[in-house]
C-alpha cells in the first residue's frame, strides 16, 4: 500500500535562519498605525521586539532593513522605528518586521502607549 503525502503550498517567504519570535507575547491593543514609504498600515499585533502588519508593503524583500513611522490609530503621537523584513505573507496578507533594538524611542513609546491607549 502505497502512502501519498498531501502538502500545502504556502505563498511565505522569510528570512533563513532566523530566530524564531512568532511566539512571543504580542499585543493588540492599542491597534498602531505604521507608515513604510507613504503607505499606511495597522498592525494585527505586535511586541516590543517587532510587529505583524496587516498588508503588504511594496518594494520590501525579507533580510532587508526597513524604516517607517509609528504611534496609535487615532493619536498624534507618533516615532520613527528602524528594523528589517523577516516575512511576507502573501496569503495572509501580512508582513512581519523585526525593531531595530538601538531605537531607545520605540522600546520607552510602545509600553506608554499600552498603559495609555489599550483601555479605549
């Protein structure tokens, strides 16, 4: 008797060899919205090591660095965050970023922003 294996093809690519985060505590509330050249997104969730976007961000290749701006949906609060690509999705619709750790800004705001925002 012959076995046959069924196996889905799924539309991710990530970075090779990567620590792997995704299980990770992550919030989701508050909701932030994320600026990657002159394209908003909101967040599905995120954490004080990265964030998973809902939609995917154009001219971004896993591995590569990636600037933008942050701060809560409806909140002038805003800061610029550095990190890198780690997956793109494209069956979810999602793009995962890992922060940049240098960036004292994003690692004191997104805290703050938890106490401040996540009760509305």
């Amino acid at each position: 008797m012959e076995t046959i294996v069924l196996q889905a093809e799924t539309n991710t690519q990530s970075v090779a060899n990567r620590f792997e985060k995704r299980g990770t505590f992550r919030v989701s509330n508050p909701v932030l919205s994320v600026e990657i050249n002159g394209t908003r997104f909101s967040t599905e969730n995120w954490s004080l090591d990265g964030m998973l976007l809902n939609g995917l961000a154009d001219h971004v290749e896993p591995g590569k660095p990636i600037e933008g701006i942050i701060g809560p949906i409806g909140s002038p609060e805003m800061c610029r965050f550095g990190g890198c690509v780690v997956r793109i999705d494209e069956d979810e619709m999602t793009t995962a970023i890992e922060l940049d750790e240098k960036n004292a800004d994003v690692a004191a705001l997104l805290p703050l922003w938890v106490l401040k925002y996540s009760a509305r």
